[in-house]
C-alpha cells in the first residue's frame, strides 16, 4: 500500500475538484452560463472554506481516512463555506441562506468528499490509518 505522504497530493487534488464541481453544477443550473466571473463568486466560500477544513483537521495525517478525515473536512467546509456565503449575501439577502440550498450543499459534499475516501481506501486496501511498525 502506498504510503500516507503519497495520498496527500492525491486527496487535495480531489478535493479541490469535486468541491469546485459542486459549485460549477450549481452555478450552471441556475444561471445557465458558465461565466467565469459568476463561477468563481460561487465558488470562494467553499473552496476557502475547504482550505480551512485541511487546516483543522490536519488531513496530512490520513488524507484519505473516511471518518477521520472526510467527515471532518465535509462538515467543516459545508458549515464555514454556508456561513461565508451567507455573510456575503450570494444568492439571497446577505445572512440567508436557502434551507434548500443546504440541503443540497451538505448531502451532496458529504456524498463526494467523504465517498471518494471510502472508495480509495477500499480500493488501497487499508483503512486510510497509518501502519503501526513493530
């Protein structure tokens, strides 16, 4: 099995697209453009917010751990990238954010970014924890 160091680069890269994924989807279905401007105003909040969820829950140490990491770099960058949203007023009056819209972002992040760790980890076969040497 690779080693952990090996999956860091691995596990921000998947990150990094299957966040900006989410925004791409939701921007197009209700701009219907896939304007660059409006795309990366969609997409900073969850992506700082991703880089913030990386930094606490130090993903360096099991990058592709479901539990320990994914649930906590999904619910982290759900939470701060609805809340910087909502601050910015994107999409509604600024401090409302669409009941919706949350639903939409938590179910679908969680599917992505703690699902693909679930895969990796089956397919690497090991449980995404470091090997204790004996």
């Amino acid at each position: 099995m690779a080693t952990k160091k090996s999956h860091l680069p691995i596990a921000l890269i998947v990150d990094l697209i299957l966040v900006v994924l989410f925004t791409i989807v939701g921007h197009y279905t209700h701009s219907h453009s896939f304007d660059p401007q409006g795309l990366m105003t969609t997409a900073w909040p969850f992506v700082a917010a991703l880089v913030i969820a990386w930094l606490l829950t130090a993903v360096w140490d099991r990058p592709i751990a479901p539990l320990a990491t994914g649930t906590g770099v999904w619910a982290i960058t759900v939470l701060l990238g609805l809340v910087l949203r909502g601050i910015v007023g994107q999409g509604e009056d600024p401090g409302n954010v669409a009941v919706t819209f949350m639903i939409v972002a938590t179910s679908l992040n969680l599917i992505t970014l703690v699902g693909w760790r679930l895969i990796a980890t089956a397919v690497s076969g090991g449980s995404g924890r470091p090997k204790r040497s004996r």
